[in-house]
C-alpha cells in the first residue's frame, strides 16, 4: 500500500513537470509517456540519461528449418554471429551511432566458435534446438536452464553497470519458432503467421504446417509457460525472457526489438505479469504477428518504419527516442522559469 502510494505522488509530481513545461499540454505525445515511465522506472521526476548502453543479440539455430521455413540455410546464423563480432552488420552500426556496445550471446548455435572474443557470451545449450514438428524442441531441463542463463547474462550486465538494455535475436528459423509460441499461448495463427525473411507461398504453406504439426504433435501447455518454451521454443527465446525477467526485476529497462523478442517478452510476461512495467517497444516490425502481441500486451512501439530485420536493429533505434523523451524533461523551462503566459489548459 505504502508503495502504492509512493508511486501515485511520483506519478503527480512528474505530470506536473511535464505539464508545466513551456508547450500545450500533451503536446509532445508518446515522448511524454516515454518520460514518465523512465521517472517511475527510476524513481525520478527528472530521470537520468543512461550512462551504460548495452544491446544483446541472442543467436541460436532451430531445428524446424528442417521443414523449408526460411529462404536462407541454417548456416547463416553462423556467419551472422561473426559478421557481429567483426562490427560489420545493421546492428553494430546502429548501436555506434546511439553509442551503445553490441554483445552476442551464443544461445545455441549449431557451431562452435573456437576463439575468445571480449563482446561473445558462451551460453549455449545446445547445437540448435530439436525439429519440433517430430517432438519438443528441448527438455524440459534445458528449458529451465535457458531461463537461468539469460537470468546470469542480465545479472552481469548490471553489475558492470549497464542502466539501458536492448534484447535483439538472430537465428534462420526464429519466426517460425516465434509463431509456434504465440499459437501455444492461444493467439490464432491467422493472425500471426508471416514471412520473416523473403519467402514464397509454398514455403510460407510450410511453415503453417509446420506450427500446426507442433501443436498436434507436442500438445503445449499454455498454462505452464517452461512447457511451451519446452515443446515449441528456442534457445535463445528462453535466455531472452529469463534476460528481461531478472533485468526487470532489479528495475532496468529493457527495450524490445522485433517479432520473436516480443515472443521471448511474452514468455515472460507469462512467467512474471509485472516485467511490462519496465518495457518499451523499441518498434513495430512489418511481420503482422509483432503488432498482435505488442497490442495484447498494450505496448506502443516507439518507432513504426516497416523493418523487419531483427538483430536488436529497432530497439536500438529507439534509444535515440528514449532519450529524446528524457533530455525534454530535464531540459525544457517551465512557464515560471521563461516569464512566459499560461495558456488555459495550464495547470
């Protein structure tokens, strides 16, 4: 209650700044919304930029590819990881320009990297999940342990400082093992079935097949979010939900990126309601299933550019935006401050 209460009067004082700030009330929109949740997140009517800026890029292989789901080979995912590594890809380019260090977290590709690398996470689990048209993706005891390793990755994070996070996901295969997931919580893979990468209508009728045969085949539970993650998940959806449950937890934000990191978030939510508290949408992707789970979630993306790339490329975007949304808040004057008139929507 004592709690409760205390959020109420930050929440006050924050709209009050806010609407006392030298424009119309409500005039700057979402970014108005977007400070104010980072106040809450940290407690602040004026909130702090983030000092430490992190994206984490959680790559792993499914075995569904084995169905002909994806217009590329499993291998990409391989060779996306050192093409990360090396600085060369969307997201390392995007992370520069908003000044945040790209990590890669090997969730469970099917490769080793047989080098050290001070931006690569060994987390894997796995050489790739199993096809889970023919079975469970994993055990169940692997499952648990994608949730605890990505609990670890988030908890060393944030002992090294990291005060903004942004989840992004790399693996062939990923939006069909996304969908899987959204159909076992009980979405209609109507509403969610799309192309991730680039394919035609035989291989988009495969991919149908392929959710569909999942949920014949391993029957998921939709009231035990470790048995979906078991039946029809990934590697790295399971590190990425245990990332944002314990980065959450310890009051971070953490941005999301595209389709199957939203899938990873809800997961999590699914495991623990109260992580939507300290989320944002880094974006709406073009995959029609992402808009369908932000909305069930009542998320807004802060950006809406018809990408669909994945890597952590819209969240990372929309830092730029969050602190956007911050610099207003600590930096605009106020009516009182600028000698200038109230209008008669001051308050």
């Amino acid at each position: 209650m004592e709690k409760e209460r205390f959020e109420n009067v930050l929440k006050d004082s924050i709209m009050r700044r806010l609407n006392n700030l030298t424009k119309p009330i409500g005039s700057l929109g979402y970014l108005e919304e977007i400070a104010l949740k980072m106040g809450l997140i940290q407690n602040k009517v004026l909130p702090e930029l983030p000092k430490v800026k992190r994206i984490y890029v959680f790559a792993a292989d499914h075995g569904v590819v084995e169905q002909g789901v994806s217009a590329y080979p499993k291998q990409v995912t391989y060779q996306m990881v050192l093409n990360f590594l090396s600085g060369g890809a969307a997201i390392n380019v995007f992370g520069r320009h908003v000044g945040a260090d790209v990590y890669v977290v090997d969730a469970g590709v099917d490769g080793d990297f047989e080098f050290s690398h001070p931006k690569l996470i060994n987390a894997k689990i796995g050489y790739g999940t199993a096809d889970f048209t023919k079975g469970p993706a994993m055990t169940r005891t692997q499952a648990i342990e994608c949730i605890e390793r990505g609990k670890e990755i988030a908890k060393k994070a944030i002992r090294e400082g990291a005060d903004l996070l942004v989840v992004g996901d790399m693996g062939i295969g990923n939006t069909t093992t996304a969908t899987a997931i959204s159909v076992a919580f009980g979405f209609d893979i109507e509403d969610i079935l799309d192309i991730g990468t680039p394919i035609n209508n035989d291989a988009l009728k495969r991919k149908r097949q392929a959710v569909e045969k999942a949920m014949e085949v391993n029957k998921p539970n939709a009231n035990d979010p470790i048995d979906v993650l078991e039946k029809v998940g990934g590697f790295c959806i399971g590190q990425m939900a245990g990332f944002i449950i314990e980065a959450t937890s310890r009051h971070i934000p953490v941005v999301v990126d595209g389709f199957p990191t939203t899938a990873a978030l809800l997961l999590a939510w699914k495991l623990e309601p109260s992580v939507l508290n300290f989320i944002f949408a880094g974006h709406k992707s073009k995959v029609k299933g992402h808009k369908v789970l932000l909305d069930a979630m009542n998320l807004r993306p802060i950006l809406d550019l018809d990408m669909r790339l994945g890597e952590g490329t819209g969240g990372a975007l929309a830092i730029s935006i969050i602190e956007a949304a911050i610099k207003m808040i600590r930096e605009m004057a106020t009516f009182d401050d600028a000698g200038v008139s109230k209008g008669s929507d001051s308050v």
